[in-house]
C-alpha cells in the first residue's frame, strides 16, 4: 500500500512537472487553408547563437490598450439571422477575455453611419436647439441590444463614439449626406441629393453659428446621458468621423479650425461635466498640420486627450506621435476591403497592423464586426467584416481577418508594452504583458517553411514557420 502511495504521488509531481513545463510557452499558426493551428516544434537554441531577430524585453515602446471592432446596425441585423445559440457562441468568441478574440475596446456610430439601415438621427425636428425631441428609440432596435449583449461576455467593455453626420437640420445643405451617389452604383443606393446641395473638402456642412454649436454640445450630452440609462457607458467621443471627406451617406465636413471652436467652447466644455474624453478625430489625411490646428489652439487643445487615425490617415500618425510622444492614438477604423475578405486582403491587413502599432498607437480596430453575404452597405458600398453569415442557411464563418486579429488580441493583454526588435528578419510584432510574458506575432510571407531564430533578453527560441503562415508565440516568464 505504501509503494501504490508513493507511486501515485510521484506520478501527480510528474504530471505536474510537465504541465508546468508545457504552459511555459504556447504557439498557434494560421494559414489560408487552416485556422488557429496548435505548433509544437518550438526549440531552445544556444544563446551563441546568431538569432535572425533580437527582442529586447526591457526596451519598451507604447502601452497596448486593445483591440476591437465597431458595432453597426448592419452587424446586428445579420447576427440576428442565426439561431440563438450560434449567436451566444459568437459573443462568447469575441469578447470573453480569455476565449477567443477578447475585444476590449469598440467603437459605435452616433446617430446614422454608411452601415446603418438608413439614414437617421436622434433629433430630426427642425429648430430643436432645446433637444425637447431627443430619442435614441432607433438605437433600441440594435445597437443598444448589440452592445449589450457584449457586456454580457466582457462587462468591463470600453465604448468610444463619433458622429457621421449631425442632424440634417444643422446643416448647409439640410441633407445628410455631402456628395451624389457614386457614378455606376445601382439607382436603388441613390441619396437624392441636389447637385447645388453638394459640399466640397475644405468647406464646412455645419451651420457655424453658436446658436448651433450650443444645440451640438447639448445633443452630445443627451446622448451620453440616454445610453449611460441603458446601462452603457461612453467614455470618449471623436467629434465628427472623417471630416474631410465628402461622402453619398451621411458625413459632414468641418474644417480644422471650425472643429477647434466647436470642441473648445462648446463640445469641451459639455463633456466635461459628464466627464468624458474627447479624442480628435478620426484623421483620413495624411497631414500633420490638420492635427496640430487643434492640438495647438489655447482653448480646444486642452480638452483633447489624443487623436484617432483611420485610411489615408495612417500618413500622419507617425509624425504625430514623434511629436507628441505622450499623446494616446488610436487605429480608428481599419480599412475596408471589397467584400471578398480573401486571403491576399488579410495580408495586406498585417502591413496596416504593423504600420499602426509601429507608428505609435495604442489601439487598433476593424470596422465591421458582422455581415451578410457580399457585405453591401446600405449605400451599396461592399465591405469586409470579420464575420459572413449566410441568411438563407442560417450559417456563418469567421474570415481571414478575424484569425488574424485573434493572434493579437487573444494573447496581448490590456496594459502591454510594444518591444523594440532589431535584426534581419522584421516581419513581427513583439510585445511584453503585464504579467512578464512576451508574445511574438510572427508572418511567413514566403510560400515555402522558414526556420527562424529569436533572441528574447538571454535566451533564443527557434521556430519552424509554416509557409505562408500567421503565428503567436506565447513565451511565460522564465520559459
């Protein structure tokens, strides 16, 4: 009986020996043909010798915040075409830290954006400046259900906001949108819009007046009020989505300087009696210049807290972040493909991820969460998403772009500092959590397999990568 004992007892310190072993690193590959694959042939190498790249553990750059998507009413609407249980497995998948992608971070339209159902806002009664006629009713219908339903998989969610367009009413032109339908689009996506009603980039849509700016502020506040009821706290808004670009579904352009007094006597002000961060944004341009207009003006500066960047933006961040070193960026919106989310996309998706993060962001977030087949907006513009249902079958996959997102929010932890690399081989990110670990996401754009060396502080790891592959290396502390 005493042999059976301490056979059993050696047994459970062996087991537990070779768990402890084995938990002390972690790799999943990804490729065209298979998703989200458990690696094995992870080697300690000879610290002597040459590593293809060198991570320097203790070299630190930007704080990691998080990763996320946006929530769109087009999203809603095609989750709700699954059954009940596919839909929870889904939230479980994308927002349970620990599980799947572990979004932390989302963003939201206030009022109508080119993925809502149609065009709308929270406020359409004309000379309203008292917001007597404020509802956010149409948000019950989907995006309220939406991000509530996110809450219930990650409570501590973060929601940031930002207009498309305000209130016809308040505009030049009294329409939502800036320019004419696209040429070539079908008749049915037509916005009706006069061609003397259209905008032009370096103009203003928004009534400038103070009269209408109060009115702005005021429905700004309304709407952080009515959704903080529904039990969803906004913690940051960007004051207008995109504001050089005149666009055939709802948009506004401002110009810098408009922004910049809208924000610093009016907008500032507002939000800080709800106490809430305005970031500037979200910057389509790459010019620093449109930037610095507000971070440098004496009233509005003060209440920006950093700025959101999104397309042609992605030319402006790094300057930005040189000069501002301190000042939080945000990726605002990722760019949104043609509705194939093919492979070649998802590559071409790794080269923003790795732009943005080395240009100085904090966070990085696609647009559409969720979309039916061919993923045509309400506009007719046809878009990626990180999710495809097919309604007919009541099915869904995850794209491309989702596995890819997942390798770097399911292990880079809120609080993660980006590392500095040297060496011949760059094409990874490489980041330090909060708990010591050190996360390695790693791309093999040959077609061929590729061994790869990696020196981490004194140790060095030799992997086998995969041809055209996609890889996360979890490496705990003491590995």
């Amino acid at each position: 009986m005493k042999i059976n004992k301490f056979y059993i007892l050696c047994l459970f310190v062996t087991i537990f020996l070779l768990s402890s072993c084995s938990n002390k690193t972690e790799w999943v590959s990804t490729t065209e043909k298979a998703s989200w694959q458990n690696e094995k042939s992870l080697h300690i190498v000879d610290s002597k010798t040459t590593p293809d790249t060198e991570i320097f553990p203790d070299s630190t750059l930007q704080t990691i915040d998080g990763f996320g998507a946006c929530f769109n009413e087009l999203g809603w609407t095609s989750l709700m075409e699954l059954g009940e249980n596919d839909r929870q497995g889904i939230f479980n998948e994308l927002f349970s830290p620990g599980v799947g992608a572990g979004f932390n971070i989302c963003r939201m339209p206030l009022g109508a954006n080119d993925f809502s159902r149609d065009w709308y806002s929270y406020d359409e009664t004309e000379g309203d400046f008292e917001m007597k006629n404020f509802s956010i009713s149409h948000d019950l219908e989907t995006l309220v259900p939406f991000i509530k339903e996110a809450q219930k998989y990650y409570p501590g969610l973060k929601i940031w906001a930002s207009p498309w367009s305000p209130p016809s009413w308040m505009k030049y032109n009294k329409h939502y949108a800036c320019h004419m339908i696209w040429p070539g689009v079908d008749a049915k996506y037509d916005n009706h819009l006069p061609v003397d009603k259209q905008g032009r980039e370096g103009a203003n849509s928004f009534i400038q007046d103070s009269v209408y700016f109060k009115a702005y502020a005021l429905y700004f506040s309304k709407f952080v009020e009515s959704y903080k009821s529904q039990g969803i706290t906004v913690s940051m808004i960007m004051p207008q989505n995109e504001f050089n670009s005149c666009q055939p579904f709802p948009s506004c352009i401002w110009t810098s300087a408009s922004l910049a007094s809208f924000v610093g006597k009016y907008l500032g002000p507002a939000m800080t009696k709800q106490n809430i961060d305005i970031m500037f944004g979200t910057v389509e341009r790459p010019a620093e210049a449109l930037v610095d207009t507000l971070l440098n003006d004496p009233i509005a500066g003060k209440y920006i807290k950093g700025v959101g960047f999104q397309w042609a933006g992605k030319g402006a961040i790094a300057g930005i972040h040189k000069k501002y070193p301190d000042l939080k960026l945000y990726q605002s919106e990722q760019e949104c493909g043609d509705g194939k989310n093919d492979w070649k996309y998802c590559n071409y998706t790794w080269t923003l991820i790795k732009h943005y993060l080395n240009s100085g962001a904090n966070t990085y977030m696609y647009w559409n969460l969720s979309l039916l087949n061919g993923g045509v907006s309400r506009w007719g513009w046809t878009q990626n998403s990180l999710i495809t249902v097919d309604a007919a079958k009541k099915t869904f996959q995850y794209n491309h772009e989702y596995y890819l997102l997942k390798h770097l929010s399911h292990y880079v932890q809120p609080g993660a500092k980006l590392l500095r690399i040297t060496g011949r081989f760059k094409n990874l990110l490489a980041f330090r959590n909060p708990d010591q670990s050190i996360i390695l996401v790693v791309q093999n754009d040959s077609p061929k397999d590729v061994s790869t060396t990696f020196k981490i502080g004194e140790k060095s790891i030799s992997a086998d990568l995969k041809g055209g592959s996609f890889n996360t290396i979890l490496l705990n502390k003491g590995f």
